[in-house]
C-alpha cells in the first residue's frame, strides 16, 4: 500500500515533467529528440559538434598543407572541435593576417591570441601545447606558432628551423632550452683540463714557472656559477698575489685568450680570435670575476656560436603556459641583458655534463 510520502514524491516528479521544457533536435530538417534546454553541457556539446562537422575538411586540408601528419591534423581538429566557436577559429586559419612583422619582439601571450579567433579556456590552451613525438622534441607552442602565423607551416624534409615562415626558418626554444647545434661540440668535461692548462700558460706567461696549479679534485670545482667563481677565481687570485701587484691590460688580455681558448674544447669551432679578449672587462686586476659581467659574455659567445651552427632567420622563446617572444638573433644580448631571457642552467664540465650539460639553459621570464 502506498504511503502519504510515496504520492507526494510521485506527484512532485509529475509536476516537474510537466514545467520542464525541452527543445527539439533537429538534424536535416528530421526532430530526433529533445534535451532539457537547463542542461547547458549538453547543448553547448550539440553546438560544437554541428559547427565542428561543416569545418572538419576545410581544417585538416589547411593542416595537411602546411606539412602535418594526417593522424595529427586530425588529432588537432578534435581538440578544436570542442569549442562552440570552431567556425571563427576555421575562417581565421584559412585567412590567417597575425605577421612575423607585427609580433616580433614583443612579448606575448597564445591566450590572447586565441581569444581573438574564439578558442578559450582549456581548449585555447590544448591548442598551444599540440605536439606529438619527434626527435629532438618539440619545443612548448612550436605546432600552435605553425598555424597561427601568416605563411607559417612546419618545415618539410629539407628544410631546417622548428616552424617556417614564408621562406625563413625560425628556431623554438623552450624553457630551459639548451644553446646546443647539431654538431661542433666537445664532451664537457674535458673543460676542466683545459682551464688547468690555461692556468698552467697564464702564470708561466707571467714568469712565474714554478706556479702550482690548485685544484681540490672535485668534478664541480671549475664550474663557474651564478653565485661563484671557484676554481678559476681562486687560481687567478693567487697568481696576482704571487705576482705582488694588479693584472695589467695586457696581462688581463692574455688571461682572457687562454681562458676563450680553453672553452674551446668544448666549443669545437670557436673562433677565438673573435671572442679571445671578451673577458678583459669581466676580470679584475686581483683576479676576481664579475659573474654578472662573466655570464653576459660567455652565455652571449654560447648563442652566437649556436646560432652560427644552425643559422636560422629568427628565435621564438616560448613558456609551457602559453608566453613567447619571438625575436631576430642579433638581439639575444640586449634581452639577456635587461633580464627578459634568462640563464635557468649555467654550463658544467662535471664528469656527468656530456654534449647537454656544458651549454646554457635559457628560458623566456
């Protein structure tokens, strides 16, 4: 027998049915069903799919030309069919005007980028992290920089650069990405004999032959960090100290040449004749280093040496969560400078360092 209870709830859920009020579903002019017009996850979800269906071909013939995999233009496509405005991201890619001009050398975000086509939220920001494996990996928005710019594309099987522009070729570099080529580098720790012997030269330059190199053994002690000179501070003091007065130019001159030269055995092509007196200004006459001057110099000689190997038109630095910057190579110095790129990792000519870890880590702040 039904309680007073069980009739209220049944006559309550009676009533609700009656008060809601449910929109049709229409598909080629045939009602297929109706949905609560409350449930907005739903319609909002009807209204991508619809919008996404009509620019589904459009989209990833645009991706296949500009040189992506099938499977991952499709792939892209699903990620930008969630939103309900694929159809203002479609007519932008297929009319894209954002210029390499325009942009270059202004810091900017992917977010407010994609706002402007009509992709937010999650989906704005599945779009600048694509990717899909390659070797080396791709670098954070590589994919995303692509298809947003005017003429851009991925480069096909001869071409260099992560993404290209027209005909230039522009190189990705993530946060912590390494100022490291293809080739012309030396295993890292050998560095570390290098600044040895480069000591050795400086104090029998300076005639003071019988000058013991000191070196407590450890693989970290000719490191320079951010924070600390180390091993070749301590040399260079106490050199200057056996010498019984401050470094001259010329001396400072020598102690710059052998110090590029010994870099050289890591940077297997350095031209040290271009780079050899860098450091007149960073040491001082009692042999300390100015370590804010030191990495100016040597993180600039680094990119400059890179961008040698690689020899691309343009660099885009780019963070995991959608900043980036894209500017021409010959003005690395002046935004290392100001402190709008900075040194996430310094070189280490520690037994473990290899090819990777005697090279700069850089990141856009």
């Amino acid at each position: 027998m039904s309680t007073y209870n069980d009739i209220r709830t049944r006559f309550q859920v009676g009533m609700d049915k009656i008060t809601e009020k449910e929109v049709p579903v229409e598909i080629d002019d045939n009602v297929v069903g109706t949905v609560d017009d409350s449930d907005t996850d739903v319609i909002n979800t009807i209204k991508a799919t619809v919008s996404s269906a009509g620019s589904k071909d459009a989209i990833i013939s645009f991706l296949t030309g500009i040189n992506f995999p099938e499977n991952e233009a499709n792939n892209l496509f699903n990620i930008l069919s969630k939103s309900e405005n694929i159809e203002t991201a479609a007519e932008y890619l297929l009319s894209r005007d954002i210029t390499l001009a325009s942009i270059l050398g202004k810091p900017m975000t992917a977010k407010d980028i994609n706002n402007r086509i009509g992709l937010t939220g999650k989906t704005s920001q599945l779009f600048y992290n694509f990717s899909w494996r390659t070797s080396p990996p791709m670098g954070p928005g590589e994919p995303w920089l692509s298809t947003i710019l005017k003429d851009g594309r991925r480069p096909s099987g001869s071409e260099k650069g992560d993404v290209v522009v027209d005909k230039f070729e522009l190189e990705v570099k993530g946060a912590n990405g390494r100022l490291i080529g293809q080739s012309g580098y030396g295993d890292a720790k050998t560095v570390r004999t290098s600044l040895s012997t480069a000591v050795k030269n400086i104090a029998s330059s300076l005639n003071i032959s019988d000058y013991e190199v000191i070196d407590d053994g450890s693989d970290a002690f000719w490191n320079i960090t951010k924070r600390e000179g180390r091993g070749l501070e301590m040399n260079l003091k106490a050199i200057a100290s056996r010498l019984g007065s401050t470094f001259s130019k010329k001396d400072l001159t020598l102690i710059s040449n052998e110090i590029i030269t010994a870099l050289k055995s890591y940077l297997l092509n350095l031209d040290v004749k271009t780079y050899g007196s860098i450091l007149i200004d960073v040491i001082g006459k009692d042999g300390s280093i100015n370590l804010n001057k030191w990495h100016s110099a040597i993180i600039t000689m680094y990119f400059e040496y890179y961008y040698g190997i690689e020899e691309f038109h343009y660099i885009a630095f780019t963070t995991n969560e959608g900043k980036f910057l894209i500017s021409e190579p010959g003005k690395f110095k002046e935004l290392y400078d100001k402190g709008i790129i900075v040194a996430s990792s310094i070189p280490s000519f520690t037994n473990s360092a290899g090819s990777q870890g005697g090279t700069y880590g850089i990141k856009l702040k």
